[in-house]
C-alpha cells in the first residue's frame, strides 16, 4: 500500500514540475499552449488519485488527523510531494 502510494506521490510530483515549468511558461512566454491540456489533465488526475489514495491510507492505516492534512496540502507546491515521501516513507516497507 505505503509503495503505490509512494509511486502515486512521485508521479504526482513530476507531473506537477512539468505544468509549472515546462507547459505554462511553453504558454505563456513562447505562446505554445499544446502541452498545457495533456500535462494539465495527467496532473489533475494524478492530484485526485493522489487526495483519493492518501485519504483511504488515513483511515487503513489509522493516520492521525495532523499527518493526513500535512501529507494532503504537500499535494499543492510542486515539490512537497518528494518533501512528504522523503519525511513520511523513507523507510515504510513495500
């Protein structure tokens, strides 16, 4: 369990430093907005599959509610979900 999520949260991870800074400054400066909707919507999915998963870990693994709230806002900042698998599962076992 503690490994897909871990897997969930590197691939939401990437996802979100490809939209932040390779398809929206493509849009934004080059004014090439083809990566924006497939970029956007894997990290959109990968962010509700993220939520979604980290949300049933809470109550299987009976998370404290502190720990759960941390390990879901880590979700928004590009690089909070590395942040999150480094602190809370670096050593979880498979």
């Amino acid at each position: 369990m503690i490994r897909l999520f871990k897997l969930i949260a590197t691939l939401e991870g990437i996802s979100a430093i490809i939209l932040f800074f390779i398809a929206m400054p493509l849009k934004y400066i080059w004014d090439n907005p083809e990566m924006i909707r497939p970029v956007g919507m894997a990290h959109g999915v990968l962010f509700t599959i993220y939520i979604i998963y980290a949300t049933y870990l809470k109550f299987k693994l009976n998370w404290d509610w502190k720990m759960y709230i941390i390990i879901c806002l880590a979700s928004i900042p590009p690089l909070g979900t590395f942040y999150i698998e480094w602190k809370y599962f670096r050593t979880a076992k498979a």
